[in-house]
C-alpha cells in the first residue's frame, strides 16, 4: 500500500500521504504456559490460548482477538501475550519499511 500511495502522491492523484503508522498482526499462543508465536493452522488447533494482536509501530493496539480453549484465562496471560506479539512485531516493521523502500526482503 506505502508504495501505491508513494505513486499518487508523485502524480499529485493525492496531495498527503493518508498512512499514519504501520500496522501489522500476528498469532500468539500458550500451550503448558509456553508462548508460541505466529501460530500455524496445527499449532492454533492445539493451544490452550490463542489471542490475534493488531498492532500499530507505536505499540498502541488496534485490536485483540482471543479465545480460551480448554479454559480461562488469565489478566497476566493477556499481558503476556501482547507483549510477545509487540517483539514480534518489530521484525515485521523493518521487513514493511524495507520493502515500502524497494529493498527485496525475505521474513
């Protein structure tokens, strides 16, 4: 999207760059009080916990989905799991700036 916009801001289509702030998800999961991120289909089947976390770069949220499977969970647990989604997420801002920058990058 950065690079689209980039385009009609050169071609005057769009006079100011509507992208305030990155914003980027990802799957976290606890299984035996493990933290598992970015979850794959079999992984997501077998946790007790699983939360999708939207956040911005600047570490505000945006959205937290989460279900307890087996049972509930706990304030901690959340915190927990937002905060393994913020440090996750970090790689994935530098992969989107590098690539709104034209590098070729593989995540």
């Amino acid at each position: 999207m950065q690079l689209a916009i980039a385009k009609l801001l050169r071609e005057n289509r769009i006079r100011h760059n509507p992208i305030k702030e990155a914003v980027a998800a990802v799957s976290v999961g606890i299984k035996n009080d493990e933290v598992l991120v970015d979850l794959n289909y079999h992984e997501d089947s077998q946790v007790d916990l699983d939360m999708n976390v939207v956040m911005t770069q600047g570490g505000k949220l945006l959205e937290i989905q989460g279900t307890a499977e087996k049972s509930a969970f706990t304030k901690e647990q959340v915190i927990t799991i937002i905060n393994a989604a913020e440090g996750a997420l970090k790689s994935t801002f530098d992969l989107q700036k590098a690539a709104s920058e034209g590098q070729v990058v593989e995540g």
